[in-house]
C-alpha cells in the first residue's frame, strides 16, 4: 500500500489495532517505507503582484 504513516494509522485502527501515528512513524522509519515529503512551490502567487494598497492618511 503507498500511503503515509499518518494514513497508515488509520488504517491500522479500522483494521482493530490500537496504535497512534508516533509508533507508526518509527516502525515505518526502521523499515524505510516512509515517501519522501512533498514540497510545493508557493512563490507564484499571482494576487500579491497586482494588489494596490490605497490609503486615506499617512
């Protein structure tokens, strides 16, 4: 299964084991079956460029 520990947990929990995402995250880190994370680019925010602040005193 690809999923994160974090989802790996609440699988874990349907299933009927008792365990939080912390011992997940260490069982799946001795095994290296975590995804490497997911970093996203936010320096493209087009709303900051064409924003005109207009004030009424100084």
């Amino acid at each position: 299964m690809d999923c994160g520990y974090r989802m790996m947990s609440e699988y874990l929990k349907r299933e009927g084991y008792t365990i939080n995402h912390k011992k997940v995250y260490r069982i799946m880190k001795n095994a290296k079956l975590l995804q490497t994370r997911i970093t996203r680019d936010h320096s493209d925010k087009k709303y900051v460029k064409h924003r005109k602040v207009k004030t009424t005193r100084p």
